[in-house]
C-alpha cells in the first residue's frame, strides 16, 4: 500500500512522467512493496525553497507506507529516488527531500486493512 507522493518545481512532461511511474515502480520492491499497489501523485510548478532560496530544480519526495520498512530499506530507497529525480528531471540530489511515514491503518475498497 504504498503512495509516492512528489512535489516538483517545474512542469513535468508526459514522457518524464511515464519515466518516473516506471522507475519508482521498480523501485518501490526496496522497501518490500509491489508496483501492484503503488499509486503515485505529481504535482507541478510548485513554489519550494530551499536554505532560504528558489531553486530551478528542486523537489520534495513524500513516500507513504502501510506498515513500515527498516531504516536501512529506507536509505537505499533514498539513494533511487534521488538517482531517478537526477536522471529523469536534472534535480541534483542535494535539491531533494524525502520523508517516509508509516502507518498501520490503511483503507482500500471499503475497508481497512
């Protein structure tokens, strides 16, 4: 039950976007978890600073888990993401900020899990 959610500060095309869905969905078996139910969000042109400055490129990685994962699945899941967002957009890492919650109330198709 895992929901990646982005914040970006430029406009993502439809090609970066499929780029993005099909790298994170790989990506996502780090943390013990299947493209089967990752759902993914991206929101655009948003205004981030950082240190006090508006980046060109700057993002910000919100990955949200039902049950959790060990810190170090979350450090290697930290280095992919920012490999991606490096690759796939031009975000240098140190322009990217990734938070991980876990929860253990997690609700699908009626009911929770």
């Amino acid at each position: 039950m895992p929901f990646i959610n982005t914040k970006y500060s430029q406009e993502i095309t439809q090609e970066q976007e499929e780029q993005l869905k099909t790298e994170l969905g790989k990506a996502i078996a780090i943390l013990g978890k299947s493209e089967n139910w990752l759902m993914l969000g991206f929101e655009q042109n948003c205004t981030l600073y950082f240190a006090g400055e508006k980046s060109e490129k700057i993002a910000y990685v919100d990955v949200s888990l039902y049950g959790g994962a060990s810190a170090s699945s979350c450090n290697m899941m930290t280095k992919e993401i920012c490999r991606i967002f490096q690759n796939v957009l031009g975000v240098p890492a140190d322009k990217i900020y990734v938070k991980y919650t876990a929860t253990d109330n997690w609700g699908w198709n009626g009911g929770n899990f």
